[in-house]
C-alpha cells in the first residue's frame, strides 16, 4: 500500500464549460433595510431548484409571494448570525473553504480560458456544414497504423456486397456500425468520418478513446435535429461546441504548463485509513444506490457520513506539499463536487483507482492556489457566489438552533389530552388510590403524617372529599379516564405506586398513588406510543410558531417591505428543474442553495406591521 504516492507533473484536470448566465430582471422586489432582493434573485431561486406548487399555474402568484418569504427569511437569519457572531463548525468550515476554491478555479478558468476559446469564422463554416449531415460508419478497431493500412488496401478494392465477407478477421480487433454527428465526443473520429471521399476508405488515424481505427462511410444523410433549426440556432450550437473544444484543448495545455512543477506526496497511513472507511461503508449500503454507469459512486450523502466517522482524523495531513499540505478533511470534502466513479467495490483495483482520483483532486488545488496566488478570492463574482452560500449555511444554522431549542414539556402535553379528552379519554382506564382536600394547608397535615408511618388506605377513608371512593380507603377502581380526565390523565401520566401531588383540580387539592393502568379493546395504541405522538406534534407545532416569531421578530427590527407590484410582474416558468453548474476545471454543484420553506412567518409579521412599499 506504500505504492500509493502521487507525482503530478503529468495530471491535467478534466474540464467543462461553466453555466452560462441569463439576462435577468434586475427590480427591486423587496429591501431587508438597505439590502435589495432582486427580481433575478428570485427567480434563479425558485427556477433552478424545486419549489412547492411551481407545476400549478393557478398558484403562481402565491407560490411567488411563498417564495419571497423564503429568500427574506434567509437573509434576514443570515444577518442574525452575522450580528450575534455565530462561527462556522468544524463541517461548514470544510464546504466554505472547498467551494472557495471551486469559486476560484471557475473564474480563472473564464479569465484564462473562455475569453481565448473563441472559434473562427473559418472553423465554424466548417461546422455549419459539418452539422447538417449524420453519417452511418463502420468503425474497424486496428493493433497498430500499420495494420491499419493493410485494412485500408483490402476495404478500397473489395465491393461493400461482397468485401466483408471476405475480409480476414486478422486486420481488425473489433468492429461496429455507428453513427456520427459533429459535436460527438470523439472529435478524432468525428474529423475522419468527414474526410471520407469517394472511396468511402478513411485513412487510419489514432483515437485517444479507441486507439487506431479505420472508417468504412455506409451511408450519408441530413440530421432530422438539425433540419428544424434555423441559422442562427445553428450558428449558435456550433458555436458553442467549437468552443468547448478548444477550451478543453487551452485547459490540458494550461494545467501541463501549471503542474509541470508541482509535485505532492500522499501519507499512505492516511490513504489506507480513507480507503478502508469507504469500503466499510459501501457494505452497509446497498448497491444500487451508489451504482453509476457501471461503476460505483461516493455521493454527497456518503462524504458527510464519511466526515462524521472520520472526524477525529480531519485535521491529519494526508497529502504533503512544499508550500502548505492538505489535510484528510479537506481531500474529503473534495469528493462532494466530483463525479468520481470507481469500476471496482475493493482490493487493489480499487486503490489504484482512488489513488488516480486524489491525483485529480490535487491538482485541482494546485489550480485553486494559482487563482489565490492572482487574488481571485476577492474577485466580485467569487465573493457574489460564495456569499450567496454562505448566507444560506449561517441562516440554517440560526434557524436549527432556535428549532431545536424548543421542547414540549410533560405538562403541556398533559393539558393537550384535557383539552381533548373527547378523543382520548375514551381509551384507557386508571386505578388509583387518592385523598382528596380542601386546601393546600390540608395537604401539608396529611403529608406530615404519612411521613410518620400513617397508611394511605386509612388517611384517606378518614379524609378524603371523594365520598364514593372513601369505603375503599380511597381506591377508585379502575374508571375510564374520560369520567375524570384531569386525575385520569395525569395518573396515565405517573408512575405506578409512586405518590403524586398534591394537584390543584377543579373539586379540589389531591394526593394519589397509581394502582394499575390499562387500555381498552377500542384503543389502537398503547398510552407511551399516545404520547409520544402527542409529544412528536405538539414539538413540531410550537417549533414552527417559536421560529415564525422570531423570524417576524428579526423582519421587523431590519425593516423588511415588499414591493408588490414588482413582485406580481415577474413570470418565472413551471418547469420543475434541478439545475447543477458545471466549474471551470472539474467539478459540478446544485446550482443555487434551495430555500427554506419559511413563509409563514409574515402572518406574524402582519400583525404589528405592512410589508409593502
């Protein structure tokens, strides 16, 4: 396992375009004090990810307005934390700094790359005419040029009806029909299909995909695609597949001349420790969760998993480099934007996969350190795209620390079943044996004199307001707990044996024991599973009324108001879509953080104040 160092000068990262941006409207829609939110804002927001009720066009108005709600809840949490000075944990620290780095590697990859990638005019003629056409090719898959030639001589003699039949299996390893398009991922074959002449014969040529291949053209014919664009929707598509060719091109020449001088050594003890806690991992999960074209993913799901398991080893240096190594924690979050895919579930193949992953990864951050080197990091696109974030973690942050601050008590749920002693009161059934009083005064007497060893059968046949039970020293009985709910509920409620009170009720003050509890044939659950359900509501309904205030709380103190008009003059489409964006240099993220579903809190923001302006 000593085996697995890495050594970058030959690394180029896999590259793709970054997502183009839309021409947006840039209206003020609401201001939270002198913030503006943006129509462009808001529409990014809600077309890019999902959103309830976006499919229904007779809600469109509301799920805008829902949707607003949302985006001020967040910013105006966002600026809560900022002022109470709420930090980072140890995990948002790891994302803010990786998806920093994306951030970086993204602009310099559009400062150094797409500016340069412009096709010209020559090549995109060639690509118009290229584009109209599709091609039906047999592919011959050849050992060497070479072998390739003797293919070419025996395919330009032979006639197509009778040619293969004849032709020896020895000149070709492999061979199939496909077609061909201009913008295919193989530009190799692509330029060859394209030069085929009369003789239908390509030359051979080299494929960095395939290896040395020879093309027999079957049949030539118009793209039906194609046919239905009209010039300029073709220029454009050819424009931009020209462009991603040559930027793919600028970018492996760019990372060799970057990386050509790096190089970086990974600590095998820590390799060997991340490897095994994959594996561990991917036995208990089943497989077809993290199967991908026939491969096997670590997607964003594990790598939190594999952060919580491997926490105490974050902070350890696992790839050493003379200006300022990495450290596990951050090669780990650097797994939550790739595409990485592994052939093989363990052993060494699986290793050396890993390995030439963290390679990628490596010079990813060498990629990242040279946008830092050039100050990209207070670049405005990068501080614009990295704030949007990381108002979106701070706000979540405050919202589940107020969320998880709220708890129901056993007295709050004792006053829900009262209250709604109809429904449940009917189900179970209490035996208790109690002394009822007057006073509060009475109950210290009696209290004073069970401590002297008096027995609580002949106190409460001597004492006890509850004439019915008296002959029974005061046992009840068992008694349906809707008969007395207030006692019934709260008997439910206690130990058995154990005494409780004294209680204020509505015919007095009581002391009692529990003597036996059960339920009746009508009831589905048992009373714990009762009130654990009373408990798992009611905690969800005081959350949301505790956050609804203090987010109406927080939109007043920053003077929240809403521009109305604006607001209903935006038109965002009903596509449901989940938009990922695609860096410069590798990598791919959502596109934009999905909102909070908080709107409700503007009911209580409503009634101290207008939100209009």
């Amino acid at each position: 396992r000593h085996f697995f160092v890495l050594s970058l000068a030959l690394v180029v990262g896999s590259l793709s375009l970054a997502q183009d941006r839309r021409t947006l409207p840039g209206d003020t829609v609401a201001m939270v004090g002198k913030e503006a939110i943006t129509a462009a804002e808001l529409i990014r927001r809600i077309e890019m990810v999902p959103f309830p009720a976006k499919q229904q066009p007779t809600q469109a108005d509301e799920m805008k307005m829902k949707a607003l709600y949302a985006l001020i809840a967040e910013k105006v949490l966002a600026n809560e934390a900022r002022r109470a000075g709420i930090h980072e944990d140890k995990t948002t620290t790891l994302m803010h700094h990786e998806l920093e780095n994306l951030f970086i590697r993204d602009e310099l990859f559009k400062r150094e790359l797409e500016s340069n990638a412009m096709p010209t005019e020559g090549e995109l003629f060639v690509g118009l005419n290229r584009l109209q056409w599709e091609l039906k090719v047999i592919s011959f898959l050849v050992r060497s040029e070479a072998d390739g030639r003797e293919l070419v001589r025996h395919l330009a003699r032979g006639k197509p009806d009778s040619m293969f039949r004849t032709l020896p299996a020895s000149l070709f390893t492999e061979l199939d029909t496909i077609n061909i398009r201009f913008g295919g991922p193989d530009s190799a074959y692509e330029k060859a299909a394209f030069s085929l002449g009369n003789s239908r014969v390509s030359k051979p040529f080299h494929s960095n995909n395939l290896g040395w291949s020879v093309l027999y053209l079957l049949e030539k014919y118009s793209n039906p695609q194609v046919a239905k664009m009209n010039i300029d929707e073709r220029r454009r598509l050819v424009e931009k597949i020209l462009k991603a060719r040559h930027v793919q091109v600028l970018g492996d020449r760019y990372s060799l001349a970057l990386l050509a001088t790096k190089s970086a050594v990974a600590d095998s003890n820590v390799f060997t420790m991340f490897a095994d806690a994959i594996l561990a991992l991917r036995k208990e999960i089943d497989p077809k969760y993290y199967q991908r074209k026939g491969g096997y993913m670590i997607t964003s799901e594990m790598v939190d998993v594999l952060i919580d398991r491997l926490r105490p080893s974050l902070d350890t240096n696992f790839i050493h480099i003379p200006e300022g190594s990495m450290t596990l924690g951050e090669v780990l979050e650097m797994f939550r934007y790739e595409n990485y895919v592994s052939r093989s579930l363990e052993g060494f193949s699986f290793m050396v996969e890993l390995n030439e992953e963290i390679k990628h990864l490596v010079a990813n951050e060498f990629v990242a350190r040279e946008g830092r080197r050039q100050n990209l990091q207070y670049s405005a696109p990068v501080r614009n795209d990295l704030g949007l974030w990381t108002d979106y973690w701070a706000a979540r942050q405050v919202y589940y620390t107020v969320r998880e601050s709220v708890t129901v008590s056993d007295e709050e749920i004792l006053q829900h079943l009262v209250k709604n002693k109809e429904f449940f009161g009917r189900y179970y059934q209490v035996n208790v044996r109690e002394i009822l009083f007057r006073t509060l005064q009475d109950a210290s007497l009696i209290l004073d004199q069970l401590q002297h060893g008096e027995g609580f059968a002949h106190m409460a046949s001597q004492y006890t307001m509850r004439t019915e039970w008296k002959e029974n020293g005061g046992e009840s009985g068992f008694f349906t707990v809707l008969r007395n709910p207030e006692l019934g509920f709260r008997a439910m409620l206690a130990d058995t044996g154990k005494l409780e009170g004294p209680y204020k009720f509505p015919e007095g003050y009581s002391l009692f024991s529990v003597l036996g509890k059960r339920r009746t044939k009508e009831a589905t659950v048992g009373f714990d599973t009762l009130t654990h359900n009373v408990r798992v509501r009611l905690t969800s309904e005081k959350r949301k009324q505790t956050t609804d205030r203090f987010i109406a709380r927080l939109a007043e103190e920053q003077r929240v108001a809403v521009n109305q008009r604006k607001l209903k003059a935006i038109k965002p489409t009903s596509i449901p879509m989940f938009t990922q964006r695609f860096m410069g240099f590798g990598g791919m993220m959502t596109a934009v953080p999905i909102l909070l579903q908080q709107w409700d809190w503007i009911k209580e923001f409503q009634k101290k104040t207008s939100i209009a302006f």
